[in-house]
C-alpha cells in the first residue's frame, strides 16, 4: 500500500515502503503512537511516528515527528488521512509529547494546523526553513521554550538506493515515470 501510495509522485519509483520497512526495526520507531487504517478488511491508510529532537546548544528538546503518512490511491482526498492524523495526535498529546515537526505537503498540512518552523524558531539540520518543513503543537505553548536545530531518527536519512532496488524485487514491477512536478 505504501509504495502504490508513493511510486512516482515526487521522484522515478519511491523509497518510501522502505523506509516503513526499516522503521519498523528502529529504536526510534513509536508504535505506540502509529496506526493504520483498514477498510473491508484491506489496509488503506497508515501513519508511522518516530522520536525526533531539537537542538539548541547544550539543551535538547524531545519531539516527535511522523512518516510515512500514506494512503491507497482510490483512498487519497477522503478524509483518511485527517482521520489519522488526528487519532494519532490526540494520543501523543495525551502521552504529553511537547510537538511534532515534519517534512510535508505545504498545501495539506497548514490547514491541519501545522505552522512553518520558523513561527518555532525551529530551523532543519543544516540551518534552514521552508514551506514543507513545520511543526504543530500538541498543547497550547507546548512548543514556546523549544527552539534549535530539528534531527529526526538516522533511519530517514540512511536508504541507499542499492538497498531500495533490492527492497523492490520483493514486489510487483511497477514502471517508473518522470512527471512534471516531481522533486528529483
């Protein structure tokens, strides 16, 4: 589901069920906190959340951060995703995790109330900001006294193409398309 959800819409193919994959086995990985969403005994939705931090100098603020956020293509723009997202956030609140930050869709998110960082003085590893990079606050002023630099787990940032190909084999050829607005 999550490759179907991913192939082709923001590069050639998708990492992204391989992401789900290793996440599944990492120490970051909260399972507490992601669920997946089923419908006539299929799975046709799943959110997958992870420890993340900000860094700010000596202090390091304990945050979470989600993704994949997927849902099967018949699915997408029926409210299955909301429905995560909000079940979902509602436990970590009520788990009493500060925020989350994420690197999303800038037309979906915001209206979710998912704020740029900025608006944080959150900024991303390397000291940046941008419309897909925001944040939300599980309570109110939850996230006023974190500030620094966003890592999520290493996991999101080690999935060697090679390890991706092979990942693949494991399931049906798909073709991979070039299309207009794709990010790389």
């Amino acid at each position: 589901m999550t490759q179907h959800a991913f192939w082709n819409k923001y590069r050639l193919g998708c990492d992204e069920h391989y992401l789900v994959h290793k996440l599944r086995q990492d120490k970051d990985y909260l399972p507490e906190l992601s669920r997946i969403a089923v419908k006539d005994g299929a799975v046709i939705g799943c959110i997958m959340y992870s420890k993340a931090r900000v860094v700010d100098g000596a202090d390091t603020h304990e945050i979470i951060t989600f993704g994949p956020l997927c849902i099967e293509p018949k699915w997408q723009g029926c409210g299955v995703g909301e429905l995560l997202l909000k079940e979902t956030m509602d436990l970590a609140a009520n788990l009493g995790y500060k925020g989350i930050v994420i690197f999303g869709e800038p037309d979906y998110y915001p209206r979710i109330g998912f704020k740029t960082c900025e608006n944080f003085n959150i900024t991303t590893a390397d000291g940046k900001n941008f419309d897909a990079f925001m944040g939300f606050e599980l309570a109110k002023d939850s996230m006023k006294n974190v500030k620094g630099k966003f890592y999520e787990a290493e996991v999101f940032n080690h999935l060697p193409k090679e390890e991706v190909e092979e990942y693949n084999k494991k399931f049906p050829q798909l073709q991979k398309l070039r299309f207009p607005g794709q990010w790389e």
